[in-house]
C-alpha cells in the first residue's frame, strides 16, 4: 500500500466515524465531533511545529489556549463605561507604571557598573516600582469590580467583531511566548517542560482571580457570534421556508446550519494554517530547524543560532495555540477558567501529535480528528458495553454496579491504550515523518 492511499484510507476511516455518529446519534452530535476536530487541528499543527520541527518540549499548552480565550473576551465584548469611569484609568495607569518599573529595573541592570551598586539600584527601582503599584492598581480594581459584579465587574472589551479576536489571540499567545522563551529556552528540555507546565498555571491562576480582567470564575457568557442566533433563523419566514421543502424542522435545520457555518470558518482557517505549515517544513528554514533538532552541536559548529531559531518556532506554534483557543471560545460562546485543566488542554493534545505522527502536519491533523472523536464517543460506547456486558446480572449486584460505575473512566483507560498500541506497532505515529 502506498503512502497517498494508507493517507486516504486514515482520513476516510474518520470521515465514516463522524458520519456514523451523525446516523446513530444525531447530526447536532456529528457536528459537535467534527468543529471541536477542527480545532483539536489546529492545536495539534502548533504543537508539532514545536515538536516535530524542533524538539521542544512544551507541556504549557494549556496556557497558551486560554490567552487565546482571554482575547475573544478583550475584543469582542463591550466596554463597561461605568466601570472604565470608576476605576479603568487607575488600573490602566497602574500597569504602565508596572512595565515601567520593568523596564527601568533593565536598564539599570544595563547601564549602571557590575557590583554592589547595580544590585542596589535594581533592588531600589522594583521595591519601589511595585509598592507604587499596588498603591494605584488595588483602588482602581476595587472600583472597578464594585460596579455591578453580578453581571459585569469587570472592563468589558474593545466591541470589535469577533473574527477580528482570532489573529488577536494569536498575537496575545505569541507574546506571551516570547517573554517565556527568552527566559525557558535555554533550559534542558525537561526543565522547558517544568517551567512552561508552571508559567501556564500562572497565566490560568491570574484568569481566575483577576475579575477586572474577564471576571474570573464568574464566567464572561453572551460573546459575540460569526454565526446568526438559532432563534433568529426560527423567526425567519424564508429560512422556515426553505428547509420545510427539504422536509426538515425548522428548529433542528437552525441548530445545523449554524454548526455549518462555525465548521466551514474553521476549515478555513485549518486549511489555511496547513498550507503555511507545509511550506515552511519544506523551506530551507524548516530543513535548518529539523537539522538543529536532531543534533544542536553540529548546526552550531555550522553557525545557526539555535536559541534564536527555537525562540521562533516556540512563538509561531504558540501563536496557533493561541488562534485554536480563541476559535474555542468563540463556539462556545463563554469565557470559563475553571474549564481549562492540563489533561484536556495539553495531555490531549500531545496524544493527538504522537498518535498522528510527530514531524508530519498530515498526521497531526488526523490525530487531531481521531483522538478528539475517541475523547467524546468512547464514554457513551463503554457505557452502552457494561450495559450489554451486565444484561445478565442481577439488579443491585456489586459486579454489575461496579461496571457501570466504571464506565465513566473508559476515556482514560482508552486514551492510554491507545497511545500504548501506537508507540508499539507504530512509534513514529498513523503518518510517520518522511
């Protein structure tokens, strides 16, 4: 079999599966599978990028995601006035004088003479620079989330369209990569992995706790759509129009149609981000950095600068992220911080890389699909299995209690089983790298 149709043949199976959840189940649960694929994609495309291109080993995904997440709030909401005029411009005012402090702490590590003095004056400027801070940021995040905190609390955002918040929140991600780069680069790839896991419980923990910023655990519901309301569609005489001659109810083709758009959007943007990936594998950079990962020594001794080329790729693949999790968000339709835990949002997603195929863009793409259908499908199958498999038993019998109890743990058991059976049979993955 060649490699064109073992590739067709993997796409093909997953196309089936989605399919098939649409006749058993429902095509509300076929589309659900098949947009959070897409975006399970694009996780997958910035992660092997990292990966697969140059051997960073970055289990901070997570918080890439949810910065991702954090600009569709920035962005799309409106602002709140009345919390802009109690306390915006202290907490605006605040943060400058933050980064200036930053700065200032820089420039005095650059200009002023190595000894005991430069560690003064550093020490002297962030002492001071923070109690300044916090001396201007508390009042104004007090007045700010005493405005109407059952409902609002907090800034609001900018009142953009929110499309606009998707390459936004890949910038807010690339940023933020770059900052953790030029710190975490240089470390050894199981402290990367250390300092990234950490940075991204930070960026979660200051989500969490910071109402001003989107309200914290309080949730940010009600974003804008790309896509029209369900409820407008219903009240539309030439939408009901149109699908009761294709002998279809009004309120289930609303639900589709709208689910259409959001994939159609997606696989825009999952095509589009593939196309960019493939070139760049195939440049002369993405040679340069598949040379530096399998063997850093030699691509120094040929001049490359290996920390500036990693701190590159760790910013792009990140910018993905970041992308993937403002699409998240956007289909969801809420901000929730409480909802972003490693296993969903890093574990997944690096099965998703080593199953498809570490080093290949095809397969990341197809782990993406295949791995985030296993994740929603299995639990409703193990179940309908221990029901079939205790038909038998007697009510109330423990064996039978047990297994259905058990039931709700097939994600995990299969997920590592899987993982397990690929890195047996297949440990360069569906679609190895070529």
């Amino acid at each position: 079999m060649t490699d064109t149709i073992r590739n067709i043949a993997y796409f093909g199976m997953v196309a089936f599966l989605i399919i098939a959840t649409g006749f058993i189940q429902s095509w509300n649960s076929a589309l659900f599978v098949l947009n959070f694929g897409l975006i399970s994609a694009i996780m997958a495309l910035g992660v092997n990028l990292q990966w697969g291109f140059a051997g960073l080993f970055n289990v901070g995904i997570m918080g890439f995601v949810a910065l991702g997440g954090l600009a569709t709030v920035l962005v799309s909401m409106p602002p709140e006035g009345e919390a802009w005029a109690a306390g915006g411009a202290r907490v605006v005012l605040a943060l400058v004088l933050g980064a200036a402090t930053i700065v200032g702490a820089i420039l005095a590590y650059s200009t002023l003479p190595k000894g005991r003095l430069r560690a003064i004056g550093m020490i002297a400027i962030l002492i001071v620079g923070f109690f300044v801070y916090r001396a201007v940021f508390d009042g104004g995040v007090a007045a700010v989330e005493a405005i109407n905190p059952a409902n609002a609390g907090y800034l609001g955002g900018l009142g953009l369209p929110v499309l606009i918040a998707w390459p936004v929140g890949g910038l807010l991600a690339a940023g933020a990569a770059w900052i953790i780069g030029k710190t975490a680069l240089g470390l050894r790839s199981d402290y990367l992995a250390i300092a990234t896991l950490g940075i991204a419980e930070i960026i979660i923990a200051v989500m969490k706790n910071e109402d001003w910023l989107a309200r914290g655990v309080k949730n940010v519901v009600g974003l804008p759509r790309p896509a029209p309301y369900e409820i407008d569609l219903q009240n539309d005489p030439a939408f009901v129009e149109r699908v009761a001659g294709m002998g279809l109810d009004p309120v289930t083709a609303s639900t589709l149609w709208v689910k259409l758009i959001y994939a159609g959007l997606f696989a825009a943007v999952l095509i589009g981000l593939f196309l960019l990936a493939q070139r760049a594998l195939h440049s002369p950079w993405g040679r340069m950095m598949r040379a530096i990962r399998d063997n850093e020594v030699a691509a120094e001794a040929m001049g490359k600068d290996v920390t500036a080329r990693h701190l590159q790729v760790f910013v792009l693949g990140s910018a993905i992220c970041g992308i993937a999790g403002a699409m998240m968000t956007t289909l969801d339709g809420q901000l929730t911080p409480g909802s972003y835990q490693p296993l969903r949002f890093t574990f997944l997603v690096w099965v998703m890389v080593i199953v498809g195929g570490s080093g290949n863009n095809l397969g990341s793409v197809l782990g993406g699909f295949l791995i985030w259908w296993l994740w929603v499908m299995v639990e409703p199958i193990g179940l309908g299995l221990m029901n079939l498999v205790t038909a038998g038993m007697a009510e109330g019998y423990w064996l039978r209690d047990h297994l259905l109890d058990s039931a709700a743990h097939m994600r995990l058991l299969t997920m590592g089983l899987v993982l397990l059976l690929v890195l047996r049979f297949s440990p360069r993955g569906l679609i190895p790298e070529r």
